[in-house]
C-alpha cells in the first residue's frame, strides 16, 4: 500500500530581532532576548532541514516556546496580563494566501502561528517518510504517530490559544475555524490510511478494511465540506485532493465490502458493490487529473501514476472479475440495480488526536527578571514595530513527492 499526500506551503514570517535596549536592564533580561533570537531562527531553520527528526523538531520547539511563555503567562499565578505580551510586532503569511501578511503586535499570537508550523511540519515529516521506497513498520508508526501529533498541535491551538487574541481572525486565514478543522480531519484521515494499509497487509477481515475505509472517505468529505465557502482561488488545489481522497476510500470501501459479501455468499451483491467500487475509482482517476491541472498553494503530483493508485484499480479489477466467474460458475445470482447501502462502523483503528500542551515557562523566567523589563524607557517611536515595506520571504522548502513508482510497503 503507497501513500502520498497533498502538502500546502509553510507559513513564513519576517525576521524578529527581540532587542529591546533600554527596556531589558540587566545581563539576565539581555540573556532571554538573546536565546529567544536565536532558537526562534533554529527553529526556522528546522522547518526546512530533511534531516531534522521529530526528537530534534521537539528539543527546539520546547525551547523556543518555554523562553515565549515568559511573554505570556504570569509569573505569579494572578489573572493579570504579562506586562510583555504587546511589545512585540509579529508578522506571519498563510498557507494559502501567499505573500499578504498578517501582523499583531502580540506574543499569542507568535505563539499560535509558529505552534500551527510545528504542527505542518510534523505533516510534512509523515509525507516525506511516506514517499521513502520500502518504508519499515517503524517508519509506517512513525507516519501514523505524526499525523497524530500534528492534530493534536492543531486542536490545542484552536480550543485554547486563538480565542485568547484580542485581534480577531480573519476570513480566510490560517487561524480561523474551517482551515484549522480541515487540517485536523485532514490529518486523522491520512493517519487512518496508514491504519488501512496495515489491516490490508496482515490480511484483517475484509469487513474491517471495508468500514475502516468508509469512515476515512467521511473523514476527506468532511474536510471537503468545511472548506467549501472559501475562496476556490486559495483552496480549490486543496479540495480537488480531498475530494479525489473520499472517491479513492470510496471504492475501496466498496471494493472490501464485495469481498465481505461473496464471503457470505451473496454474489450478485458483491458484484453489484465492486461496480460501484469502479464508478468511484473511475471518479477517483478523473480527479487526479484535475488535481494535476488546478492551480494553487500545494504540492505539485500526478497522483493518478503512483502505485498507491495504480494497485487500488487492479484490486478492484481482479476481485470483480473472480465475483462474476463464481456467479457464472457456482451462484447464478442476479446482480441488483441499486448498490448496496454502506452502513458500516469500524470499531478499531480509528484516529484521535495525540493531546498537546505547550512546554512550561523557562527556568530562567524569574520575577526578578520580568521586573528588569522597564517598558518606560521604550523608545517613543516603537522600534519593535516592523517597517510596513517589511518583506516577508517565504520558507525554502523541497516540494514534497513520493519517488517514482514507489510508495509506502508496510512490512
């Protein structure tokens, strides 16, 4: 079983120095803004390094938001803002509005938008291993346990942190509730394809892969349906591969379920539902090749010659043909006109997200350190507010294809 995955870009974001000269009034305070430069652009770095793991990806992330939180939280336990949560501007680009930035003067924020990388890069991790040629059943968790995480990243964000943003979202961006839906269906959806390709290698009950197959095209439906009321320029790439996902899980769902159906006998059923297994294959195919045409943010792909695609066709091929020749032979059964009803509930392998939390405040945050911040000696002019001609390169990052005809082998 292959996977491959559509992919939309990283968030970018302009440089941000932290010098607040004046304001931070002792070597301790100086020392934070320091080791917040400086593992904020490690982190960056990291986004786009093919080397980076997800150990490596979690020692930094820990440190650049442990350092962060001291911008956030308050140091004494009482209700009170952090006196430092507004003194910096942060300007961040959206994974499929390009260029235009958005900025707010505001550490939720910075905390949100590079929380939401983390969690695409964890997705890009699972693409990539995804891709490899004869891919470990270590690696295979390693893709299931990813996608997890990164909708556990994107949960957290959305219940906990973004309705903490005095600046409210807006239409269309990143933050705001469909995107963020998507994402996390999206990334249950893929993890349970991993599930499937497991069920499949180890040759579960075909009633098993069947609603288990059912239940990720409803995942891609879903994801499908929340993005529908934006705009297609931005998200139309996007929904063409959710789409042709429902119609690929869709004949399998059917294909599986044909299988469950000869098993008990009932043959011109099977038939019937491995018709209905091709119909959905067939629009699976037309898909991949609008997917392949449509402009927009993501991965370029032609789906539809990987091996994730090209085996499922002759799956359905090969058991449809072995139905009509047990009819032929043995049944005799009429093939009925309607399609069997899917009414199936899978009962294992069902995807949840992995819960998050944000590290905890760095030890180096004290009360004294905060009270060396003296936001009275601030410059009048706000020197922390970017330049508005302020530009904001995009990440470079490797388009994310599986190699040719190759694809995920759970061994």
């Amino acid at each position: 079983m292959t996977h491959w995955f559509h992919r939309n870009p990283l968030k970018a974001t302009a440089p941000v120095s932290f010098n607040f000269y004046g304001v931070a009034t002792t070597p301790a305070a100086t020392k934070i803004c320091n080791d917040l430069r400086l593992s904020r652009t490690r982190l960056l770095e990291l986004f786009t390094d093919l080397s980076c793991n997800p150990e490596m990806m979690k020692n930094a992330t820990d440190l650049y938001f442990s350092l962060l939180q001291g911008f956030i939280l308050s140091l004494d336990d009482s209700s009170q803002e952090c006196k430092l949560r507004y003194v910096q501007n942060f300007k961040w680009t959206d994974t499929l509005q390009g260029q235009v930035p958005s900025a707010q003067q505001d550490a939720v924020f910075e905390l949100i938008s590079m929380g939401f990388n983390v969690a695409l890069w964890y997705t890009k991790y699972a693409s990539r291993l995804a891709g490899k040629e004869d891919i470990t059943e270590d690696e295979a968790k390693d893709v299931h346990r990813s996608l997890k995480i990164a909708a556990g990243i994107f949960k957290h964000l959305k219940e906990s942190h973004i309705p903490k943003l005095i600046t409210p979202v807006e239409k269309g961006r990143d933050l705001e509730a469909r995107l963020i839906d998507s994402y996390i269906i999206q990334c249950q959806a893929e993890a349970q394809e991993v599930t499937i390709a497991r069920a499949i290698e180890l040759k579960h009950n075909p009633g098993l892969i069947a609603a288990l197959a059912y239940e990720t095209a409803n995942f891609y439906q879903k994801a499908d349906q929340t993005l529908s009321s934006l705009d297609p320029t931005y998200a139309g790439k996007w929904r063409k591969y959710l789409n042709l996902k429902t119609c690929f899980y869709m004949a399998y769902a059917y294909c599986y379920h044909g299988q469950t159906l000869l098993a008990n006998d009932k043959c011109g059923e099977a038939i019937r539902s491995l018709q209905e297994s091709e119909k959905f294959f067939a629009k699976a195919e037309a898909l991949c090749k609008e997917y392949g045409e449509t402009k927009g943010p993501g991965t370029t792909a032609k789906p539809s010659g990987h091996l994730f695609f090209r085996k499922l066709g002759s799956l359905i091929k090969n058991t449809l043909e072995k139905c009509q020749r047990e009819n032929g032979f043995i049944y005799f059964q009429k093939v009925p006109a309607e399609a069997p009803q899917l009414e199936l509930k899978a009962n294992y392998g069902l995807v949840e997200p992995v819960p998050f939390e944000f590290p905890a405040l760095n030890a180096h945050w004290t009360p004294e350190t905060l009270t060396a911040f003296d936001l009275t000696k601030r410059p009048k002019d706000d020197a922390a507010k970017p330049k508005p001609d302020e530009e904001v390169k995009p990440l470079k990052e490797p388009d994310i294809k599986p190699q040719k005809d190759s694809g995920c082998q759970i061994s």
